[in-house]
C-alpha cells in the first residue's frame, strides 16, 4: 500500500493536491475536515458533538477523531492505500495512526509537508471564506486555527521527522508545479 500523510497548515493546499493525487495514485482520500463537516451537515450524533468546536476554529479531541479515521480505514478494506489530510493533527494522533496501521500490517509510507508562510495562508483563507462560507474561515477563528496548528500541529513535524519519513515541498507557486515536487518524491518510494 502506499500511505500517505499529507501534512501543513490551514490553507496550505492539502486538499487541492491531494484531488490530483488520488487521481493519480488511485488512492482513498481520508480528509478529517471534509468527513466532520459532512456529520454537520448530515446532523449526525458526532455531527452534533463536534460542531461547535470545529466553529470556534479548536481542534476535536483525539479520541473522537481517532475513532472516526480507524472506521475510514475500516471501511476501504480494498484500498491501494491512504492519502491522510489534516490527519494526525497531533502527536498522540500520528502514534494512534502508526499503531493501527501496524495492527494491520500496513505503515506510513511517507509525510508530505507543505511549506507556507503565514502571509501567504491568511491571504488565500480570506479570499476562500467568499466562496466557502466556512464559519471556520472568519478572521478570529482562522487566528485560532493557526495557533491549534503551531501549539499542537507542528509537533507531528519532529515525530516523523525521526522515522526517516519526512520530507518538506514549498507549498507556494503554481498548483502543477507543486504536484510535480509531490510526485518526484512519491515516485522515490
Ligand atoms: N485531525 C484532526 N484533529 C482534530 N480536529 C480536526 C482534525 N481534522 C479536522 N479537525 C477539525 O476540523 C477543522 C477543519 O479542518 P480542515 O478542513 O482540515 O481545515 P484546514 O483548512 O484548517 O486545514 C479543524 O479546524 C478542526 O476543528
């Protein structure tokens, strides 16, 4: 399987690149963001439950997002492998992840980690919010966003980093040119 973790800050471009990698790869996308808002919207328990700290721009508990993401896995028991987005968002997140996939003999093939400046994300966030209309995206909840990544996040960078398996792609340019870093790496695995 390949396995991928595709890893950077709010409005980093993890899901336009990992649209064109799945394509390519023939991978199942596991974005923890696009599923809890879809439990939102659907008005599931768990939609319930989360909604309003997804609103104030905090991160969910571990457990409750652990819980999800083991049953994504479970659910594609064909897959050719993963493409993890916002997933694992911290440290007690990315060994959760290791343990199960070993539970299942599988691994972390390698982390993708996008690199952008913080000028750089709040600018493409504000011109998101137009078309989103994420309650997320407003100013005060994006700031909020970006501390949860640099208290929490960042610290996933250092734990992967030991494993061998982290690699780092300026995130900034044109969306093909960034695709074309990405699969240079992925075609060294
Ligand atoms: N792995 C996770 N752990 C905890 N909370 C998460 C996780 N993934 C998503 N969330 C929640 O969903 C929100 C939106 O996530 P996402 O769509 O990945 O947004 P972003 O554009 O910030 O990368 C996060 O701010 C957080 O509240």
């Amino acid at each position: 399987m390949l396995n991928l973790v595709l890893f950077g800050p709010p409005g980093a471009g993890k899901g336009t690149q990992s649209e064109k990698l799945i394509e390519k790869y023939q991978l199942v996308h596991i974005s923890t963001g696009d599923i809890f808002r879809a439990h939102i919207k659907d008005q599931t328990a768990l939609g319930q439950q989360v909604s309003q700290i997804i609103a104030d721009g905090n991160l969910v508990p571990d457990a409750i997002t652990i819980a999800m993401l083991e049953e994504e896995i479970n659910k594609n028991p064909q897959a050719k492998g993963f493409i993890f987005d916002g997933f694992p968002r911290t440290v007690a997140q990315a060994e959760a992840l290791d343990k199960f996939l070993e539970s299942i003999n599988e691994h972390i093939t390698g982390v993708l980690a996008l690199d952008v400046t913080e000028e750089e994300l709040k600018q493409r966030i504000a011109k998101r919010q137009e078309m989103s209309g994420r309650a997320d995206d407003a100013a005060d909840k994006l700031t909020k966003r970006i501390e949860e990544y640099f208290n929490k996040t960042i610290h996933v960078l250092p734990y992967y980093e030991a494993q061998g398996k982290l690699s780092k792609v300026n995130g900034i340019g044109d969306i093909d040119a960034i695709f074309q870093s990405l699969t240079a790496i992925i075609d060294n695995y």
